[in-house]
C-alpha cells in the first residue's frame, strides 16, 4: 500500500490506520525503506586489533542479512557478505581472531578482504575461480568510534547524518565508553511506525511524562528538520543539568539539556550532559517492535539527573500509549488523523520520507 502526505504540514492527513495494519505494508518496507537506510551496529572496540572477525546479522527479524567485519593484517577494516560463495553456507558463526576465513562446509577459503583464497576438489572447473567467487562487501561508514552498515542506501554515511555531526562534533566521542550494564531492551507490541510516531513530537510530554515535564521547558521545546532526520531540541529549566556550550555554539546562552536525534528509519541519538543514549528501533511484525537502548557514558556524575536521567521510566511510559494506539489503529471508525502544525513537524516529515521511499 502506498499513501501521500501533503507538503504542507496543515493540509495534510496522516497515514492510514490500514497501513500500519497491513502485512504487504510491512514487507514493503524490508527493501523500499530498511534495506536503503544506514544501521547502526556497533562501536570499533570489538575490532581493533588485526585479524579481528566480528560476525552480525544486519536487523535480525527483519532483513535478516548474514555481515561481517574483519580488520586484516594491514590494519584496514571491511564489512562483507557472510555467506560462502560455494553453497551459501555461514562462513564464520562466532567473534574470532584469524588470518583468514574458512567456510567450514567444504573448506573454501577467503582473505579477511573478502578476497577469494583456495577451493579444495575444484580442479577443471571452467571459468574457476571468477568474481562471483570473492565475498561481496557490503557498504558501511564510521561516525567517531561508531560503524554504520546499509544494503543500499541512496548516499554515504557521513551525508546522511552531517547535521548531527555539525551540531554535537563539540562533544568528546571518543572519551564516550560503552556501559551496558545500563542498557535496556524492550518489546512493544506495537507497530514500529507507531513508535518513531511517539519519539518525533514533544506534543505529548506535558500528558504522558510528568517527571520529564518537570525538568523541561515545554514552551521552548523545538523541532528542526534536515534531509534523512530530524533533532528535538530540549531546553532545561532553570537550575537543570544542561550542556557547558562553547561560546562559539549556535545554541551557546540556551540550557540546553537534551538533543534528541532522529535518523530516518529507526535510530535515534539522544545526547544528555552524561554522555548518549543510541535508541534502535528494529521491526518484527505489524504489531511487534523491539527496542534496544545502547548507553554511552561521558559524565558518569550527571547519569541520574535532568532530562537524561530516568529513561526507563520515560520508556514505559511511551509503550503505555504506544500500546493502546495499536489497539485504537483497529477500529473501523478511524482511519487518518490531522497534525498540529507546530508540535508535529517531525511526525510529518516521517510519514513524508516512508512515502516517497514507498513510492520509488
């Protein structure tokens, strides 16, 4: 199914209940939207020595593609496809440290670049080894210490998220250290629409989440739109944990105390005075979603104040009412809704980019 969004955010309609219902919808969006989108994987810390071998599977549940890392001998890293090129047989199942990769099935071997090796039993095989034979690399970016991997995105990484990079670059990234034992994962049994929905206007924050009102200034909340995404602007009431700006920031004199980045499809990026909050957002069905948040830590002090400072419970919350518009989304009494031209900005400008990738 395909649908329009009117440009101009006070005549247009939202998409229709049926979309989000729909399977066919659902499948469309593996290779219109998701297959052509960048994806966050992981930082470079599992990678850093050579020789290292981290295999992953690109949205598992969803697109469902065999990828690997290697960084070879020469100290350069690769992202390949991680099928032999023999009878499509996994050629590496667990994080290893090699000089090469051996497809355990037959014994095909290959360079940690992908490139073709050695084939056992293949003598007098016409045309032996050819192009198909290398591993295919698959396009990736890095972002700080941060890899990116798509199928086919329209255009490379450091384009796609630019904005994000010219407005936080101030911020220390490589000093941000991995700290999972603050991370969390949920199920939402709800469409993943719905909850890029929810994240993209701050409209609902006075209604659902009164501690993160309290630390907020609802009236200096913002909304600015650039080409793959969009960032929320959270402005820190006074005596707030907020960001110590540089006097040459364009937000330098405001409290800012959040920045909420949105990356089209699924990713979001939530920048706190503690460090980030890395959001993904990865569809099972219509009506499953699961969200992992992958915590970054810089100020370790500032962790459990401000904005930033209980995100389980904002979470909560958001699948609460994430959850009963799922349910609502089945009645035969509403189809599309209206957007409020201020607060919904975001909202709009996604239902705007799933319809002209839906449509290409």
């Amino acid at each position: 199914m395909q649908f329009e969004i009117h440009e101009d955010i006070r005549q247009a309609w939202t998409p229709p209940s049926e979309w989000y219902r729909s399977e066919d919808s659902f499948r469309a969006t593996k290779e219109r939207v998701f297959a052509r989108s960048w994806q966050w994987i992981t930082d470079d810390e599992p990678l850093k020595a050579p020789g290292s071998v981290m295999p992953f599977t690109l949205l598992n549940g969803l697109l469902n593609e065999p990828l690997l890392f290697t960084r070879d001998r020469d100290d350069t890293l690769h992202c390949l496809s991680n099928v032999c090129t023999h009878r499509g047989n996994l050629v590496c199942e667990g994080a290893t440290v090699a000089n090469s990769l051996r497809c355990r099935y037959h014994g095909r071997r290959f360079g940690l670049d992908g490139s073709f090796q050695y084939m056992p039993e293949f003598e007098g095989v016409c045309g032996f080894p050819g192009v198909t034979d290398h591993l295919p690399g698959a396009p990736w970016g890095q972002w700080a210490n941060h890899l990116f991997v798509g199928v086919a995105p329209p255009l490379p990484l450091a384009d796609w998220i630019r904005p994000m990079t010219d407005r936080v670059g101030f911020l220390p990234l490589a000093d941000f250290r991995h700290a999972p034992e603050f991370g969390r994962e949920y199920l939402v049994r709800g469409h993943w629409a719905l909850y890029v929905d929810n994240y993209l206007e701050g409209f609902h924050i006075p209604y659902i989440h009164a501690a993160l009102n309290d630390t907020l200034n609802y009236g200096d909340y913002s909304t600015e739109l650039f080409r793959y995404g969009n960032l929320q602007l959270g402005i820190g009431k006074e005596g707030e944990s907020c960001f110590n700006l540089p006097t040459n920031h364009q937000d330098f004199g405001k409290n800012v105390s959040a920045y909420y980045f949105w990356i089209f499809p699924n990713l979001m990026f939530n920048f706190y005075p503690w460090g980030l909050s890395i959001n993904v957002v990865r569809p099972i069905s219509p009506d499953v979603t699961k969200v992992k948040f992958i915590p970054y830590v810089w100020r370790p002090e500032l962790r459990d104040i401000g904005a930033g400072g209980d995100l389980d419970r904002v979470e909560r919350e958001d699948e609460a009412v994430i959850e009963l518009v799922q349910r609502g989304i089945q009645s035969r009494f509403y189809n599309r809704g209206r957007y409020a031209p201020i607060r919904e900005l975001g909202t709009h400008q996604f239902h705007r980019l799933l319809a002209e990738f839906l449509a290409d």
